[in-house]
C-alpha cells in the first residue's frame, strides 16, 4: 500500500503495516528456556546451567528489537505469489487451504540485528553453551512473533474473536512443499526491507532470528490436511499435526495471551 507520512504502509481493512511487538521484549521464563534445549520441567539443573539461562535470557532482553509487518493479500494475489519461481511440490496442502480461506495477510517479523549477531559471535568466539541457549530462547521468541502477528490480524478482521469460530495458522516458505524460494515474491510483494530484513540469493533471511510467511484465518477445518504429501516422508517432526490440534482450544483472552506472551 501507500507510504504514509511516518513511513509505514496503509494495509487495506484500516491496519498499519508496521506492528509494534513489545509484548514479546521479554524472555520467556527459564523453564521455556530449558526447554529448547530439551530439558523438560522439572528436570535437576545444574547451577552453571542456570547461570547460563540467566545470563541468556539478559542477553535477550537487552539485544532484542523486535518488529512485526503485515499485509492483506487476497487468495488469488497470495497463489500468484505462492508459485514463485515454479519450484513447488507438485502437491502440497496450501493452494487448497487459501481457497477456503476467509482473510489472509503475508507477514515478516524480526527480532533484530543485534540479537543475530550476538548469537553468530558467541559461536564463533567458542561460547556454544551461551549460544545455544540464546539460539534457543530467540527461536522461542520469533514463533510467537508469528502467532502475536496472526492474532493481531485476526482480531482487525473479526469483531468478536470468541464466538467467530475464525482460526488463524501461519505457514512459510521452505515448509509443507511451498518451496523456500517462495521468499523472493514474497519480499517482492511484502517489502520487509522497511523493518530491516534482507533476502540473500539463497533466500534466506537476515537478521538470521526472523520470520515471514502468509497468515490465513477461516475456520478450524480449512487447515486440517493428511500426512499423505511426497515431503511429509522427509519430515522430522510432523510439527503440523500439533498446529492443527491446538486449533480446537478456544482462543485465549488478552490477557491471558499477554501473560503467555510475556511469560
């Protein structure tokens, strides 16, 4: 849309392009930070253990500048920038998900420079301890910015979120055969440049801890799918099958989001 006077876009609907993500400043608690690194709660933790989830969740906190970017897309302009480069699976559930879908927006959120860059050098400078567990709370952080974004969306688009029975899932480039080329006409249509991330030729995204991808809100069903797809049997983690069952939870209040989010 057109630049306004501050710089950020107008998105159809009256939503601003530009979404602040405070909410998501703080670190996540030290037993979600524990967690990313594969130690459930609960778990006896070594004190330099949790010496270094202090000192990681600091870090955070103080490096983090995190920025989210929307805008509304219909379905027919989304599967124009859905084919890309021509270099997705031949079937995959997304083209059939956004045609029964109710409203749509491509998203990109970043956690900032910093925040990379401090984790690329803890690496490089033989911290890996440290890093990891930076690694592992900025990852935490940017799969929430994606839902944060999701449910901003959903509530610019539905009056009364509770009784809607609208449901809102994010799905990005490189995952469940839209093919991680995808990002180039996604950046060409979204221009995430103006909060500061960068696509290199191998379409990946810089600051390394960011996000993007299109948000699609319909009802619960229009995201159910079976595992039945050629990159589902070079899949780890099945990871949707827990999206798609965290639909049937009604959504949660704002304050409850707020203190999840902040958590």
């Amino acid at each position: 849309g057109p630049a306004g006077r501050d710089g950020r876009i107008a998105v159809e609907g009256g939503m601003t392009g530009i979404i602040p993500l405070a909410a998501i400043e703080v670190a996540p608690a030290p037993e979600t930070v524990l967690r990313t690194q594969g130690i459930p709660e609960g778990h006896p933790v070594p004190e330099r253990v949790a010496g270094l989830v202090e000192e990681a969740r600091d870090l955070y906190e103080t490096l983090a500048r995190p920025i989210g970017l929307l805008a509304r897309i219909s379905p027919s302009d989304f599967l124009e920038v859905y084919d890309g480069e021509g270099r997705n699976s031949e079937r995959s559930p997304l083209p059939g998900i956004a045609a029964r879908a109710g409203h749509m927006a491509l998203f990109a959120a970043t956690l900032g420079e910093p925040v990379s860059r401090k984790i690329k050098n803890l690496f490089a400078g033989n911290d890996a301890a440290l890093g990891c567990m930076l690694d592992g709370i900025a990852s935490e952080r940017a799969d929430i910015a994606a839902s944060l974004l999701g449910r901003t969306f959903l509530e610019s688009v539905v009056n009364d979120l509770a009784h809607s029975g609208m449901t809102v899932l994010p799905y990005s480039p490189g995952y469940c055969g839209w093919h991680v080329s995808g990002q180039q006409s996604l950046f060409a249509y979204l221009d995430p440049g103006q909060i500061g991330i960068e696509l290199n030729a191998s379409s990946l995204m810089s600051p390394i801890k960011s996000v993007s991808g299109v948000l699609v809100a319909g009802p619960p069903e229009i995201h159910a799918f079976d595992n039945d797809f050629d990159f589902c049997l070079d899949c780890d983690t099945w990871e949707c099958r827990e999206r798609i069952a965290s639909l049937a939870h009604p959504p949660p209040t704002k304050t409850e989001r707020s203190s999840e989010w902040k958590s």
